[in-house]
C-alpha cells in the first residue's frame, strides 16, 4: 500500500471501529444526529446482516478504490461502485477469518480487493443495447449506421423481435410482448449500440452517450430548425407531441388541439442524399463515436461531445434567446483553451473553424462578433430571450456554427491520426492558425476595440 493507501484504509477501519464502540441505544441516537452514516453499511463480520461505517470511512474506501481501479491499464472497464460494494459485501467476514488467522488488516484488504475484482471481472460482458428514439419521418433508409451506432427503423426492429427463435437466443416472454412491441414502434426507430466487454453500468452509460451523440450529428446533418424532436427517449426531454385545450369568449366554449408529427420532416432516401458528398466526414464521425464506445476520449473527443450536446440542447430551447445563449457556449467550448477570456480571441478562433475560403475570414469574424454581443445583451439582461429579432440572428448565424463543428471534427481527426508537423493539441492548433492570420486579425482586433467602446462595453 502507498501512503496514500494507508491513510485511506485507515479512514475506513475507524468508520467501523466508531460504530463497534456504541451500544445499541448509543447506535441509534448517533443515526438519527447523523443520517448520512444510516445508509454506510458492510456486511456483518459473522457474514449474515449487516454493520455499520460512518460515511467519512466509505469515503476513504471509496477513494482507495477508485485510486486503485483507475492505475490498472483496464481500470476504465470497472465501475468502481461495484468494486466497492464487491468489497463491502466480504470486507466483514474477511477481517474476523483474516484476523484469526493471524493476517495484518492490510492482507486482509489486499485478498479481498483482488476477490472483489475477479467478481466484477467475472461479470463483464460485451452488450448491445437497443434504445428507442426519434430521428426522422421519412420511411427510408430503414437501417444505416454511424459508426458503432446503427440506426433501424421501428417497424424493421419489430418485426425482428417477432421473428426470435428460443431455440437460437433465450429470450423473456416479455420481449415478444404487445406492450412492449407498440412502445418500440411508438417513436419511430432504434438506435443500437455494441460496447466493448465491461462493468454493465459503464457499458449502458457508453452506449448511451454514443447514440446521443450520433442523434445530435444527424441533428447537425438535418439543421438546427428541424432537431427539435429527435432524441433519445429515455434520457431526454420533449414537449408532448399532442395536446388539447379549451377556447372560450362572450359566445361560446370550443375545444382546440394540436399535433407536432416525431422526427423531422426529410424525404425518403435522405441518407444517400447526405453521406456520398461527405464520406470524410462520415468516416470521422464514426471514428469519434467508436471512441466514445471504446473510452478512449481524449480532450478533444470531449470537446467536441459537448458541443454537439449543446447543439442538441439549443433545439429543445423554446425561446431564441436561450437557443442563442447554448450555442454561444458551443463556440466557447470549441474555442476556448485558456482560463482567461478575450472576446478578440473567441472572433479569431470561430473565424478560423467557420470559414468557408480564405476570403471568407472577415465576415465569419464579425458573425461570431455580433452573434456573441446577441448572447450578452440576453445574459445580462439587456433584450427578452423572446425578442423577435433573435430568430433573425439564429437564422444568420447557423451556416457559422454547423461550420464550426464540422472543422472541430476534422480538427478532432488531426490529432486521432496525427502526421509530423501537425499540431498536437487544440491550443497548438489555433495557435499556428492565428500566427497564419496575425496581419487580418491585427486590424479587426482594433476595429473590435473601437466598435466595443462606441457600445460602451
């Protein structure tokens, strides 16, 4: 054990030692001044029931384990709160047998941790999770992928279900159910995604976090004007796509409804549509969301899974302030690498991302300029988030940001194929960029300052 270790474990001893000390009347009267320790237990020393800890003791336990599960080289395939609650389960029984047969309490550990590993170990299984989603209305394609993340159609997805063989996979009654058969085909499509062999609460979160990111890519590929429904079911919002009130006046009391129609409106064969002209493209995107299933996210692979959930968070908004306010945090994320913020620096570097051609740079800079001062006239309280104007703004402002994720995922496959010469990390990047513009951005800098001080910024 390190240092570290042992200050740890020792956290822990004496969060059970605490409780060993108190009668019963004493346990009690310490639960109820102190309910965070109610729910700390192990399992009892004589293997049936359990014992208590304080909560600093699982604390220290936590942190000895998490310490230890992320130095393995396949650490990032353990849940830790497994391996924890692994331990817990034998840790009691283990220090009465371990003691008695003469073992430090740091043996004791050592055995059982290893114990509680090979459990988990055990356990880990490559899955394939199915989610139910929205994407789009149109009937065709039936099935595509992106990367690990494939996409079939509801009816499709049904019918495979129906067609499961006992023979060939076991299965419960309940996958065949009716119930469950109208839920799967409620929203339209599936999206299906196989993780790699791990812990099952890491494996769902993976898959989870892959298909919606592959659902705000498409979100991208469709625009921003048509991404307010499509999403994954289970994990996030939507407004009821049917809804009835009532309308009265001096006259009469009548009955109004509404309907908004799931996924968005494209036409049939939209996919073949799409990728041809963008084969890079779709093989980076793939790439990125292998990464996700894979855990091998690196800062940039982060970057960009936060811009795009910004993206799909902005469809959701209601009002075009809010929608303004998470897109500007989708530039900021893409742009920013240092703590300190220059206004100047944000212009340059979404100038850099969103540009069409080299003569392009100076209209993309005063986009992200009048784009961002939108944001803060909103922010602090300047203009309504409702305000009209602002959809002109979202309007002008799209071709910028769709531009600036697709150069962010070019970007992201610089550095996951890098070459010699090319810039190792984000910072280097925009660094060698703006050295290339300094004459351009010199100027529109200064103009920048000049137009902040008329505004009184």
């Amino acid at each position: 054990m390190t240092e570290e270790d042992e200050k740890d474990y020792e956290r822990f001893i004496e969060g059970i030692e605490f409780f060993l000390k108190l009668d019963a009347k004493q346990h009690m009267e310490h639960i109820r001044q102190h309910k965070e320790d109610a729910l700390c237990t192990i399992r009892h020393f004589s293997g049936t029931g359990s014992a208590s800890c304080t909560r600093d003791g699982m604390q220290g336990l936590r942190s000895l384990v998490q310490r230890r599960v992320q130095a393995r080289d396949d650490g990032k395939n353990f849940a830790v709160d497994e391996v924890v609650q692994c331990i817990s389960d034998q840790i009691g029984p283990g220090l009465k047998d371990g003691t008695q047969q003469g073992e430090s309490p740091e043996e004791i550990f050592e055995r059982v941790y290893a114990q509680a590993l090979k459990s988990v170990q055990d356990r880990q299984r490559q899955r394939t999770y199915h989610f139910p989603c929205v994407l789009a209305g149109a009937k065709s394609p039936e099935q595509f992928s992106i990367g690990p993340v494939q996409f079939t159609i509801g009816s499709l997805f049904r019918s495979r279900l129906l067609s499961l063989n006992p023979q060939q996979k076991k299965f419960s009654e309940r996958v065949q159910d009716p119930e469950l058969l109208e839920y799967i085909q409620k929203f339209g499509w599936i999206a299906s995604v196989k993780v790699p062999s791990c812990s099952e609460t890491i494996s769902k979160e993976r898959a989870e976090l892959a298909a919606r990111t592959a659902i705000n890519i498409v979100r991208v590929w469709f625009g921003l004007g048509h991404g307010d429904r499509l999403r994954l079911v289970h994990t996030e919002p939507a407004t009821s796509g049917f809804s009835r009130f009532l309308v009265e006046d001096d006259e009469e009391i009548s009955e109004s409804w509404s309907r908004k129609f799931e996924g968005a409106s494209v036409v049939d064969g939209w996919f073949d549509q799409i990728v041809p002209g963008n084969v890079r493209h779709h093989k980076i995107v793939s790439w990125l969301l292998r990464d996700i299933v894979y855990e091998e996210r690196s800062e940039m692979v982060e970057r960009v899974i936060d811009a795009l959930s910004w993206f799909g968070d902005a469809a959701f908004e209601p009002s075009p302030g809010a929608k303004i306010a998470k897109l500007v945090m989708l530039l900021e994320r893409l742009t920013m690498t240092t703590k300190k913020f220059s206004k100047r620096r944000f212009c340059r570097r979404v100038a850099i991302l969103a540009l069409k051609d080299d003569g392009d740079f100076t209209a993309k800079y005063w986009a992200a300029y009048n784009f961002y001062n939108a944001r803060s006239e909103i922010a602090h309280g300047a203009k309504s988030q409702f305000a009209g104007d602002h959809w002109t703004e979202l309007q002008q402002a799209q071709e910028m940001i769709t531009n600036c994720l697709f150069r962010a995922m070019e970007v992201y496959s610089l550095f996951r194929f890098p070459a010699p010469r090319w810039p190792k990390t984000l910072n280097a990047f925009f660094d060698q960029q703006e050295n290339r513009w300094t004459t351009l951005s010199n100027n529109l800098d200064a103009e920048l300052v000049r137009k902040d001080d008329e505004r009184g910024f």
